[in-house]
C-alpha cells in the first residue's frame, strides 16, 4: 500500500514537471518572412521579384552563351579548302548553315574577299563587336540586381530599426516586446533575404562573364585564322 502510494505521488510529480517544462517553438522560414510587418513583407517581395529575374536571365543567357559555343572543328578547314580552291559560294553557304558567331565572322569576312585586307579586318570586327553584344545581351541587368538586392535588404533594416525605436519612444520605454520585436524582425529577415539574392546574382554573373569570354576569345582565334588564310600565297 505505501509502495502504491509512493509510486502515485512520483507519478503526479513527474506529470507536473512535465506541465512545467517550457515547449519549445519552431520557426519556419515562411513564419520568419511574415512577422516582419508589412515594410518587411514589400521589402521581401521586392527581393523576391529581383530573385525571379535574376534566376530567369542566368539560365536564358547560359544557354545561348553554350550555344554560341558550339563549334565545328572541322569548319575552318571546311573554310580553308574552299576558299583556297575559289569555290566562295560554298564557303558561304557553309557559314549560312552554320549557325554560331564564329561563323557570321567568317561570312562578314568572306563577303569582303577581293578588298584590302585592313577592311576585311575592319569588317569583322565591326562584326565581332555586334556578337559579344548579343552575347552580353541583359547580363549587366545580373550585376545591378546584384548591386543592389543588398542596398534593398540594408533599407528594410533601417526601416525595421526606425520602428522599433520609434516604438520604444511613443511608449514611454515600456514598449510590447511583441511589436517591438517586429520592427527587429523586418530588419534582421531583409538583410539575410537582400545579401543572398546579391550572391546568387553575383556569382551568375561572374560565371556568365567567363563563359562569354570564352566564346569571344575563340571568335578572335577563328578570325585570325581566316585573315592568315587569305595571307597565304595562292
């Protein structure tokens, strides 16, 4: 009987500590994007949108840089062995079915066969500027989101800053910690949501500058190659 008794009153001890333990709360990222007010949820939209375009323009440039990219290595020795036989019009209809820059080069430059060399020359690389535009087509739009998604974030901060303390100044000191802490939310959520929308659209950006690199430096191989062709003695 005092065995029982005992065991029952461990019981209802264990049952009120149990009460009594503190119950700890999760916070997911969509609660942590919402309880920054509403400044903190325009902020965020911003960023959101910002994201979207960033995102949208990396993947449509990196697959027309890649495509760009693509080239025959067998085509300038197409190129050389027309043009070395006379047969223009082959080489030409060659570059037509060939759909790269390197190949709009070489039919700028075959367009131009029978003129001085300088302007031949000069034709192409008149050709050659029109193609790395193309190419950069829109990725300056990558480094001013990157630029400025962290000035965006760092705003939402002040903002969240200047509400909580102008919160704590209209209540005398004795601010709610609830809607104080909200104005510490806005800023503490757009500052993370601003630096990782400027990293994504930074390092997009770098990548997407070395990769038209790439392609601009193997059109101005491919174009001396074909200035060399028509600087062989025939």
């Amino acid at each position: 009987m005092i065995n029982m008794l005992l065991q029952e009153g461990a019981q209802d001890a264990a049952d009120a500590l149990s009460t009594d333990e503190p119950v700890e709360k999760t916070l997911s990222i969509i609660d942590l994007l919402l309880t920054g007010g509403v400044s903190g949820m325009v902020i965020i939209g911003v960023l959101f949108v910002l994201l979207f375009v960033a995102i949208y323009i990396y993947f449509e440039r990196l697959f027309a840089i890649k495509a760009a990219s693509k080239i025959d290595g067998n085509f300038m020795n197409q190129i050389r062995d027309n043009v070395s036989n006379g047969n223009i019009e082959a080489a030409k209809i060659l570059c037509a079915q060939t759909n790269s820059p390197v190949a709009r080069l070489t039919a700028k430059g075959i367009s131009r066969i029978g003129n001085p060399l300088e302007d031949i020359n000069t034709a192409i690389e008149n050709s050659g500027r029109l193609e790395v535009y193309r190419l950069e087509k829109n990725v300056s739009v990558l480094a001013t989101i990157a630029g400025a998604a962290p000035m965006i974030g760092f705003l939402g901060t002040v903002i969240g800053m200047v509400l909580a303390f102008h919160t704590l100044a209209t209540s005398s000191g004795q601010a709610d910690m609830g809607t104080l802490a909200e104005g510490i939310y806005t800023a503490m959520t757009t500052t993370v949501a601003g630096l990782i929308v400027g990293i994504i659209a930074y390092m997009g950006y770098n990548h997407l500058v070395v990769r038209t690199d790439k392609v601009v430096h193997a059109m101005e191989a491919n174009a001396v190659d074909f200035l060399d062709l028509l600087n062989e003695p025939i």
